[in-house]
C-alpha cells in the first residue's frame, strides 16, 4: 500500500500524413496508403458485446514508411442504423499507457446516447506500446511496478536526493530493454499520425474524435498535425498545451487542492464517519494521518500511500463513501485494502514512462527539482512533495526525434472542450491554458462540479447536452459556456 500513490497516478488516474506548419518535419515521406481492415472477435478482455476487432500496420519511424512496421490493436462498435451513419468516433479513454481497445463499450454502457451511438461506429484503439498493440516495456521488477513512476513524497531537499538512485535506475532499464528500440518514437506525435493511418484505413476522408484525460492532448495534437481531417472534436477533462510535461505533472497537486473540499464537505456532513465536524477539521485530520503514517508505517501504508489513494479516489463522487471508510480504518487501525498488481502494470508504467518522458524534455538537474518541492509543498501541501520530485524523465536520453507539437489555433473552427471546475487530474488551470492555445478554434464548456470525467456520465445535463448536441448536429454554444451546479436528486 505504501507505494499506491504511484500506481493511482499511473493509473489515472488514444491516407498520407500530412504535418501543418506548427507541427515536426520528422515525417516527411507519404506512407503507403493502409490496406481496409479485416474484423473479427475481440481478444479475451477486449470482448464485449457488440465490439470487433482488428489490427492496424503502421510505420515504426513515419520518415522511413516502408522500414520497420508495428501493429495497432483496433475495436468497433458499429452503428445499428448504417442508413443514419455519418462517420466515425474516434476515442480515447487517456492515460498515456490506458487500453482503449474496450472503451467503446465502456461509453455505451456509461450513457453515451444512443443517437450518437447510431450517428458513428465508434472506434477504440491501444496507442502505440499499449497493450495488444506492439507493446513496450521498461522490464520492471515487482518491486518498481509497486513503486510506479511517481516518487515519495519529499520532505527535504535530502529526499529528493534520495530518490535520485531509483529514477536514474528506471530511466537506464527502459533505455536498455528488449523493446528500446520502440522508445524514440513511442509518443504523442506519432500516435496522432497513427490516428490518421487509422482514418484511412476506416476509408474515411475526415474523422470525429472524443478523448478524455491524456486523450485531450492526443486530440489536439491529431486536430494541430491534420486540422483539416477532423470532424467534430470533443475534449474532455483537458491537459494543458504541453500535455504531460513538468508543469502539468506539478499542476496535479493544485488538482488535489481544488477538489478536497469537496471531499471534506462530505465528511463533515457525516458524524458517523468520526473524522471531522467542519472542512477545516476534516483538512487537519488529513495532515494528521499523513504525518502519522510518514513516522510510522501501519499495515504496510505510509504517508505517501495515504496521499496516493486519496488523491485517486476523489476521482468520482462515488468514491467518496470509501475514502471515508478508508480514512476511518486508518485512524482507527481497522483493516485496510491492499493493492494489487495486475499483468498489465508493467506495460502501463513502461509505456506512461515513454510518452511522459519523451514528449518533452524535463529538467536534468537535482537541484531544479528541490527547488520545484520547495515552492510546492507551501503552495500545496497536500501532494506538492511528490508531483514535484525528481522521476526517470530527468535521466531520459536528451536527443529527441522532433519537437513536442505545438497547439496554435490554425485551423477550423471544429473543437469543442468539456471541463469540471474542479478536476484533480486535470485542473480547470490547464484546461484554461489549452483554451487560450486554440483560440478561435476551440468553445470550453465548463461545469460547476468535482471529479475527473465529464461525457458521457450524466452528472451536469448542460454539460453533456453541450457534448451531445455538438457531434449531432455540429452546433457548440455561441461563446464559452459555465454550466451550473446540478442538485443531486
């Protein structure tokens, strides 16, 4: 349990190509044009009702088309009404390192409705190094699964010092592994220009794209490199422009900070709960147990797993009941849930470390990342000491293929942006920092609620009639919309 901060981060918490003036020359040579694709059953654990499944050959390296190929692992869920089709839904559940092979199901089983599900066939896919796909790893040990790709929480500089052992180890196992090879062009760039692959593929001249989390930043990448292949593109839960480099790994810890009182509110209005009478009591009791897990372990959690799985677990208002549950057996000493590894952790995290990591270059010096601890753990204490803190993409190979991809606000005026106020793994300030990155091309529709996740999940009807309405008819609201707090019934 100790190490489940890492894990819930992990875990939170995818024709021809043809790059716009703000994205990387590094493909400069059309790719063939793929063959149509062939679907067939679903792999057990992709299998759902509905859901078929194909494979993608796309380039390893878009300069050299016709070099090395790697596979891409795809699923449809058809439209039932082929006369009403208007295209395809491209989706994107986020991560980086998430499966998305099932999300299509995972949608319609979660409200998407179904006058969309009618209007498109919507596509999943595992990105490039994710799961069924060609898949990369980093050869980790149980032991470093366990302790994820985020670091204990750091007190003193001394203890990002500390850390820097395991995070240049990391970095050193993924530059050497079996799979190294695939690492330079394991990233964002690339998955976009596999998206268009995927397109063509589909015989599709244009495509409409949902993707939430991660999945914001892979879709306004693909709409940046190919803005005139996108249809409708629907952003939930945004990323900043940056995607998933130093600063939004650092914005988490504001994320924490925005949707606790949420969570504070709700245990306040629960005696039985034992943890506080008021938010300010429920705040105090958190830094209690965190101080006194960082002194003394119990049951195998300390301060940071604490952390961890609360910040995990504020994901959803229906988690909340059993972070209160769990706060309670900690104070109390009753009996606490263990983690597990699944067999799927050492490709989540191998794959998390390649796109992180060789997005954009991240400080290389220790002392950066001290610095960094110091401001945030007085701006945001409650999980600043570690979102800050040093990790493997400090030691990763310094040469890049290309460019991260820039986010400029060329092209149509076709992206719709759906965010909560208070989103923990994607706070509403990088949601607002993409916005102003897209300029004329983007309409943000923001929520007044917590959590992370907007479409389809029903909690704010203005929200996901904003959503609906968009990839129906291609109507968004005349400005930037604030859609207000919804009562629960």
């Amino acid at each position: 349990m100790r190490r489940s901060l890492s894990l819930a981060l992990a875990a939170t918490t995818l024709a021809a190509t043809a790059l716009s003036a703000t994205a990387s020359s590094a493909a400069t040579t059309t790719p063939p044009t793929p063959r149509p694709l062939a679907w067939g059953p679903c792999p057990k654990g992709a299998d759902a009702p509905g859901l078929r499944c194909s494979t993608l050959r796309v380039p390893l390296d878009y300069r050299d088309p016709d070099g090395r190929q790697i596979e891409v692992a795809v699923s449809r869920l058809a439209s039932r009404k082929p006369s009403e089709r208007r295209g395809v839904l491209l989706t994107n559940p986020g991560g980086p390192g998430g499966s998305g092979l099932v999300y299509p199901a995972v949608l319609a089983v979660s409200g998407l409705p179904q006058e969309v599900r009618d209007s498109y066939d919507i596509i999943g896919f595992d990105p490039r190094g994710v799961g069924r796909s060609t898949p990369v790893t980093c050869d980790l040990t149980e032991k470093q699964q366990w302790r994820g790709n985020f670091p204990p929480y750091a007190h003193t500089p001394a203890d990002v010092t500390r850390e820097v052992g395991h995070a240049r180890t990391i970095a050193a196992q993924c530059a050497s592994a079996s799979t190294a090879w695939m690492l330079p062009h394991t990233n964002t760039a690339n998955t976009a220009r596999d998206m268009d692959r995927l397109r063509a593929a589909l015989g599709e001249s244009n495509l409409s794209y949902l993707g939430a989390s991660y999945g914001s930043y892979l879709g306004a990448v693909y709409t940046t490199m190919f803005p005139r292949r996108g249809d409708r593109i629907v952003l939930d839960s945004n990323m900043g422009p940056g995607g998933y480099d130093v600063t939004a790994m650092r914005l988490l810890a504001r994320g924490m900070e925005d949707r606790f009182p949420d969570f504070a509110a709700f245990v306040a209005a629960r005696p039985e709960y034992g943890l506080g009478s008021t938010p300010r009591q429920v705040t105090a009791k958190y830094d209690e147990l965190a101080a006194r897990l960082d002194a003394e372990p119990v049951q195998d959690l300390n301060g940071t797993g604490f952390r961890g799985y609360t910040f995990e677990q504020l994901y959803a208002d229906a988690s909340l009941p059993k972070l209160a549950e769990f706060w309670k057996a900690v104070d109390t000493g009753g009996k606490l849930p263990l983690p597990q590894l699944t067999p799927d952790t050492e490709n989540l995290l191998a794959s998390r470390f390649a796109v992180v990591c060789g997005d954009s270059r991240w400080p290389g010096k220790v002392r950066q990342y001290q610095r960094n601890v110091a401001v945030d753990r007085l701006k945001y204490p409650m999980l600043g000491g570690s979102t800050a803190s040093i990790n493997p993409c400090a030691f990763w190979p310094r040469e890049r293929i290309e460019p991260p991809v820039r986010i400029t606000g060329r092209g149509p005026s076709n992206v719709l942006m759906v965010q909560n106020e208070r989103d923990p793994g994607t706070p509403l300030a990088g949601a607002r920092e993409l916005r102003r990155a897209f300029g004329g091309r983007a309409t943000m529709v923001t929520a007044d609620q917590g959590g992370h996740g907007v479409y389809p999940y029903g909690r704010n009807t203005c929200a996901n009639t904003a959503a609906t309405t968009f990839l129906l008819t291609g109507e968004r609201p005349a400005r930037d919309l604030a859609c207000a707090a919804q009562k629960s019934k």
